[in-house]
C-alpha cells in the first residue's frame, strides 16, 4: 500500500517537522508514514485528511489498482 502524503506536503510547502507538529506526531513517526515502514492509525489519516482537505482513502491506494487504473487509461 503506496501513500501520497509526502507529495501532499510538498504542494502545501510543508516541512515534515511542520505537518508532524500539526497532527500531534513526532518528525520520525511522519517520515515512516511516507516511506511506508509502518501505517498510521485511523485518527492520523482522519487528521491528514483534515488538513490536506481530501477524504482519508485518497490517501492511500494499492499499487495493483494504480497500476491497472495505468493501464485501462494507456489502452
């Protein structure tokens, strides 16, 4: 499971520090988030939700679906 929470950061001009201190992690918690080392809890999806303004299952996608999702839109 693939997630773009570090792409949301760079268009919002977010440090990793900044978006960690606004959903009340620590800067190393965030960084394993994006670099998906481990998945966060339901209450921080809903909190990057909220502050990126998407629903929480935009967050994050299944690298099969995106890649089929590639593919039916190449055909």
């Amino acid at each position: 499971m693939r997630n773009i929470i570090k792409v949301l950061r760079a268009q919002n001009n977010l440090t990793q520090e900044e978006l960690a201190q606004k959903i009340g992690i620590s800067r190393q918690a965030l960084s394993n988030i994006e670099n998906n080392k481990v998945q966060p809890s339901g209450k921080v999806v809903i909190k990057i939700a909220n502050i990126f303004g998407i629903p929480a299952e935009q967050i994050f996608f299944e690298d099969d679906v995106m890649h089929a999702e590639h593919k039916t839109e190449t055909v």
